[in-house]
C-alpha cells in the first residue's frame, strides 16, 4: 500500500509550511477530509528553501499514513477465533481420577 503513495512535500499555505495530501482511495471511507492539511508551524521566511519543514513533512506524513492503516486495521471484520477447552489443571485431574476429594 505504502509503496505506492508518492513521499509527502513541504506546501506553502499563509506564510507556513504545510503537509498537504489527498486521502488516499483505500482510505476514503475513513477519512472523509478529502485533502489533509497539517501545519509545521515552521515559517516560510525562517526556511525558506524548506530544508528543515522537508523532514518535519516527511515525519507527519509517515504518522498519517500509520494512522490511516490503523483505522483500516482496526476497521476490517476479525477472523473469529475457533473454540479452544479450558485449560485444565494437572493437579485437579489427577485428584478426579484418583477418586480424592475437596472437603
């Protein structure tokens, strides 16, 4: 899946540097924003060939995109898990096949 999004550039939007990106298809239907907007709070004018805002862009896309995978994790339907015996105690058995009992 990741393998295929294109790595995330700084935008500019109102004198900052951005992370600006589409959600992707595959997680649209957990994420209805349509384009992802997040701010560096870092300056234009303090960087202005956006060499710092670069890895803070390339940082908040990487936890987005775990974001997004989390809620397509946490969304598809869990295998249900087949029934398993209870876990029997040795002791407990061995007093049942002895014929002892607990008074």
């Amino acid at each position: 899946m990741s393998a295929t999004m294109k790595s995330a550039k700084p935008t500019r939007i109102d004198g900052f540097w951005h992370l600006a990106r589409r959600v992707p298809k595959i997680y649209a239907h957990l994420d209805r924003r349509g384009v992802v907007k997040i701010s560096t709070r870092m300056r234009i004018s303090d960087d202005p060939r956006a060499i710092r805002a670069r890895g803070v862009v390339e940082k908040l896309d990487a936890e987005l995109q775990y974001e997004w995978r989390e809620r397509l994790r946490a969304a598809r339907p869990l295998a249900s898990p087949k029934p398993t015996a209870p876990p029997t105690c040795p002791a407990a058995s061995s007093l049942c096949s002895v014929g002892g009992s607990f008074r």
